[in-house]
C-alpha cells in the first residue's frame, strides 16, 4: 500500500530529471511555444512596432528641429543621430510591460499550474518567456533601424561595433523583461502588469541622456540621469554607432558609466539579470505551491 501511494504521489507532481541540459531543453519548448502563440497573434508584434515608429517620427519632425545640441545647435540632422540611441532603448525597455502582461495572463488563466504539472525544471517556463520576448524585442528592434534609416539616422562605425551597438541593446531589453517577469508574477491581473510595467519606466527613461543632453538638467537630475543604467547602454550605443556629438561632453559629474559606458552596459545589464532572474524565479516557487 506504501508502495502504491509513493508511486500516485509521483504521478501527481512528477519532478524533473534536473541539470543545466535539461533546463536548456524545457526552456526552448516553452519560448518554442511562446513564439508560435505570437505567430497566431500577428497583432501583438503590429502594435509592438507601431509605438516606436511613431516616437521616431514624432521626435524627428516635431522636436528635432527645435531642440539644440551643445556644438551642433537647433540641427535636425545633428539631433536625429543623438536621438537614435535613445529610441532604440527606450523600445528594448519598454518590453517589460509586455513581459509582465504575458506572465500575469498565464497565471490567471492557470496555465503556470498546468506547466507545474510537468517534469520541467523550475525556471524554464520563466526564461522561455524571456527567450520568446527577446526575439519579438529584436524584431521590432530591426524594423525601428529600417525607419530610422528613412528617416535619415546614420552610422559612422564598422558593421562589427554597430551590430555590438544593438548586442547591448538587446541585452538591456532582456534584463528588463526579468523586472516584468517579476510584476507579472507579483499582481493578480494582465492589466495590472501593464500598468506595473510602465509607471517606473517613463521616470527611467527621461531622466536620463535618451532624448536631451544632460548638461541642461538641475545638478541633482544630472546625478541620477548618469547613473542610470539605461543612459549607460544610450552612451554605448551612441559611441559604438559613432553618433556621438563633440559639442556634448561624455559626463558633466564626472560618473564613472558615462565615462566607460560600453563597460557599464554590461555591467548594469548582466547585474540586472541575475538580480531578478533569481527573485523571479523564487517568485515564481512561492506563488505556485
């Protein structure tokens, strides 16, 4: 009878074999599955890129022939390379709502208690999500760069150090989905996710040197805006794309990501994934015992 029970208490919550090739494999099934729901939603991907097309747009023609660059003054041409960078993290972080929403729609519809069910290991659901986002991040990362182009943005660095412009780009944005992943599985509800996703990320991503040189701000802003990581991965991207402008200075506080900026991308991004890539995973145990 001991024997009996043992083997139906097995066959309700079966366990993963465990080790790292086993959560590689569980993890490239769930984004495998993620992917394909995004393919049968084409509008998710449709409005993903339609808001960053427009602060393109909106930015470049609106404010760019009215905003003045240190050394360059009211340019159109002079802010649409300053601005570029700052777009293209602005999309990568603005994932994080999406992220969070799709998590927090699992969990009310009981699908993270149907993965629980099966012998995978505990972080796969959560990193094939990640996974999934990162390739839909990255396309809508690669349409923006076509719009951009149109719109007359321009690089002025080898293929090699442009493409390791968007490397980090894409990096920021996975690190980002991990805070989502985190609210998603901290609310009750899709819409409180998004809401969660994006209240913090409109003070993150003004203050800072995405769409105005620092200099103008108040001391205290500069302070916050020059250690913020998302300016760190703007500076790096604006370096490696040669966008940076000589009448704007690396740093106006002396902070050390702005003087090393492609170091501090790294840093922040890699600090940011393991930070919460472990308390959403914990998350992720506690709210589905």
């Amino acid at each position: 009878m001991s024997a009996l029970s043992d083997t139906a208490g097995t066959a309700r919550a079966p366990r993963s074999s465990g080790g790292i090739g086993q959560s590689v494999r569980d993890s490239l099934v769930i984004a495998q599955r993620n992917l394909i729901r995004m393919t049968r939603i084409p509008e998710m991907i449709l409005f993903g890129i339609i808001q960053p097309v427009m602060f393109v747009v909106l930015f470049t023609y609106v404010f760019g022939g009215s905003i003045a660059i240190p050394g360059a003054g009211v340019s159109a041409s002079a802010y649409k390379e300053f601005l570029m960078a700052g777009i293209f993290a602005q999309t990568v972080t603005f994932a994080t709502a999406g992220a969070g929403a799709g998590i927090a729609d699992d969990m009310h519809k009981g699908l993270i208690d149907r993965f629980r069910s099966l012998p995978m290991a505990r972080g796969a659901v959560l990193t094939g999500r990640t996974l999934a986002d990162l390739v839909q991040t990255a396309i809508t990362l690669a349409v923006l760069a076509a719009v951009a182009l149109l719109v007359g943005w321009r690089t002025h660095e080898n293929i090699a150090e442009v493409l390791a412009g968007f490397g980090l780009l894409l990096l920021l944005g996975y690190a980002f989905t991990w805070i989502g992943a985190l609210i998603g599985l901290s609310v009750r509800t899709p819409e409180a996710a998004t809401s969660g996703g994006l209240i913090w990320l409109f003070p993150l991503t003004f203050i800072s040197n995405a769409f105005v040189p620092v200099n103008g701000m108040p001391r205290f802003l500069q302070y916050v805006a020059e250690w913020n990581p998302f300016s760190a991965t703007v500076a790096a991207a604006r370096e490696l794309f040669g966008n940076t402008i000589e009448g704007v200075p690396k740093s106006v506080t002396g902070a050390w990501p702005m003087e090393h900026p492609i170091w501090a991308s790294l840093i922040w991004s890699v600090l940011i994934i393991l930070v919460f890539r472990t308390l959403a995973v914990r998350k992720y145990r506690s709210v589905a015992v």
